[in-house]
C-alpha cells in the first residue's frame, strides 16, 4: 500500500467527497484522522475503516472555530504521534446573487473553505517541518477557476484556495512537502443533490466525457497527490471535471 506508515487528517469527512478521501487514504495504509461536525457519522466512518483492517479516529470539529480547530489537530497528533496528509476538504455554499447576498452568508462560506484551510495548515506545519516531509492538499473547485453566477461567496472561496495552495507550496519546499489543490467539477454529492434536475441536464451536456463525477474520482487524485509518486509536484491545480474547463 502506497501510504503504509503515513498519518492523514481530513476535514469535512462526514459525507461526500470527504468521506470518500478518508475510506481511500484508509485503503492505501494511511491510519486517518477524521473531522467533521457530526459524531454519528464520523463513528459510523472510522467503523467502517476499522471493518476493512483500516485504523481511523473521529474528531469532531467545527472547522469555522479557531480553537476547535487548533484543539482537534493537537489531540490527533497526540493520539496518532505526527500528521503527513492533510486534506482540507470542508466546505458550504450559501448562493444568493450577489446583490441580495448577506454579510453574514459570505463570512460564513469564507470561513469554513477558506480560513478553515490556513488555520489548519498553520496547526500541522509543525509537524510536518520536523520530519521534513508533508502533503498538503485542498480541495478547491471548478468555479473557483471560472467564477458561477450566484455564488460569489462560493467562488471566492475557492479561488483563495488555489492562491494560497501556490502560496504555501513556496514556503515549504524546500523542507521536501508539497502542497497542492484538486479542482473538482460536478460531483454527485449532496451539495449537488440540491441542485434542479434540469440545471443538471443542462450542465451534463457541458461535460466532454458526458457524465457527472464520483466523489471516488476526486478521492483517486487526493491519493496520488499524497502519494511519494507525486513528490515533484507542488503548487499544481488538478482539474477531476471530465473536461469541463481544459488548459
């Protein structure tokens, strides 16, 4: 297995795409530390870790909390003895047209994607500078590449990502950790269950390989990116879109 030995942590690990990146880390030897706010589903997840010879923890955190973030990721160090893989991967939309948007709702998406992703890189930093080796990988997003109608807040986001993935991938290099972003598409997930049938058609028809993704599929690149595989690569935006956006 290509991550025996290694220690992920990955935040949003409840469900979606998260909770796909922590059964995959799992399957490739990583033990995983999982974060999110819901209990019942991180115990049902590191059960199911557990089930297939994994070894998981659960960490309940709200990652819009400063000190539930720094407290989380000290107690999954303490428990687990260092970090190697960080996946910030926790994320909301809260649409409405620019105009009508509410401060409240834009702090709220800024938070949790975006500062959620810096303070949990300042709190494994350490870590992963001591034994001179780390993967930093955030999940960012189409749209954070090429804007949406509707979700300014989301957009934004998103695009912060990928300028502080560049950001943080300079600083820390030359200490052999690489820090990277995965750019999903149209994902089957419950973000995505909320949209209308018709507005999923229609994006369909925009997707080259005619179909909508896997939270597996976004999973598949965060393994490669942690992988030693891909140790000359940082800074790297990867595009899982089935061509979406290209170039």
């Amino acid at each position: 297995m290509k991550l025996e030995g290694r220690v992920a942590l990955v935040t949003g690990a409840s469900q979606g795409i998260g909770h796909a990146c922590a059964l995959a880390l799992a399957r490739e030897g990583a033990a995983v530390a999982v974060a999110a706010r819901n209990r019942q589903k991180l115990d049902e997840l590191v059960a199911q870790i557990a089930a297939e010879g994994g070894k998981a923890a659960a960490f309940v955190m709200d990652v819009e909390e400063e000190e539930q973030v720094k407290s989380g990721i000290k107690s999954a160090i303490a428990q687990f003895g260092k970090l190697d893989i960080l996946v910030n991967n926790a994320g909301v939309t809260r649409d409405q047209l620019v105009m009508r948007m509410k401060r409240a709702d834009w702090d709220t998406v800024l938070n949790t994607n975006l500062t959620s992703a810096y303070l949990c890189i300042q709190q494994v930093i350490g870590s992963m500078l001591k034994q001179r080796w780390g993967r930093i990988i955030n999940i960012t997003s189409v749209f954070g590449q090429t804007g949406q109608a509707g979700q300014a807040n989301y957009a934004a986001s998103k695009a912060g990502l990928i300028g502080l993935t560049m950001a943080v991938a300079r600083e820390v290099a030359s200490r052999n950790i690489t820090c990277n972003a995965v750019a999903p598409g149209f994902i089957e997930t419950n973000m995505t269950a909320a949209l209308s049938e018709e507005f999923k058609q229609n994006a369909v028809k925009t997707i080259p390989l005619g179909r909508v993704g896997a939270p597996q599929d976004v999973a598949n690149a965060v393994c490669f990116l942690a992988s030693e595989e891909a140790s000359y690569i940082t800074g790297h935006v990867l595009n899982v879109n089935g061509g979406l956006l290209m170039g």
